[in-house]
C-alpha cells in the first residue's frame, strides 16, 4: 500500500487542516467501497463501455475550457436549490 502511505503524506505536506487529514477516508477502505461499486454494476450489465453509451453528451460539456474535464452526471437533492456536477 504504498500510495496510501504516499497519499497521507500529501495531505499533511500540502497544508490541509489536521482535521481533514484525520478525517480523510483510508486509500484501502475507499479502494474496497470502489471496487464493490464496480462489481454491483457489472454484475446489473453496467460496464463502463455501457454506461458510456447510455449517457448523452450534453450541449455543456461542449462549452468552457477545451482542458475541461466533461461533466457525467448532474444531481441535485431533495430540497436542494442548485445543481452538482460529477466529473
């Protein structure tokens, strides 16, 4: 695990609050919950070449800066006024 070792370093070297650092979910734990997330979506048939078939691009990932990365998916919750983008 050495990028976990690495990664925690950079949190403190970077000059995030200690807080944020103590707080910051482990690499191992994340990687597990992503692989998990991973596996119950191809266990439904939802590869990643599927998924990126089912999600049209929209005329905003065609705007702002060509070094941009596009835009996913857009969510919003219950009660929320405004609108988040996942990259």
């Amino acid at each position: 695990m050495k990028f976990a070792h690495e990664f925690k370093e950079a949190l403190q070297r970077e000059g995030f609050p200690p807080h944020w650092v103590e707080s910051a979910i482990p690499y191992g734990q994340l990687k597990k919950c992503i692989k998990k997330v991973e596996g119950e979506l191809r266990s439904l048939g939802l590869d990643s070449q599927t998924l990126g078939l089912l999600i049209p691009p929209s005329p905003e990932q065609h705007q702002g800066a060509d070094d941009a990365p596009p835009v996913a998916f857009k969510y919003r919750f219950a009660g929320e006024s405004s609108q988040r983008d996942i990259s």
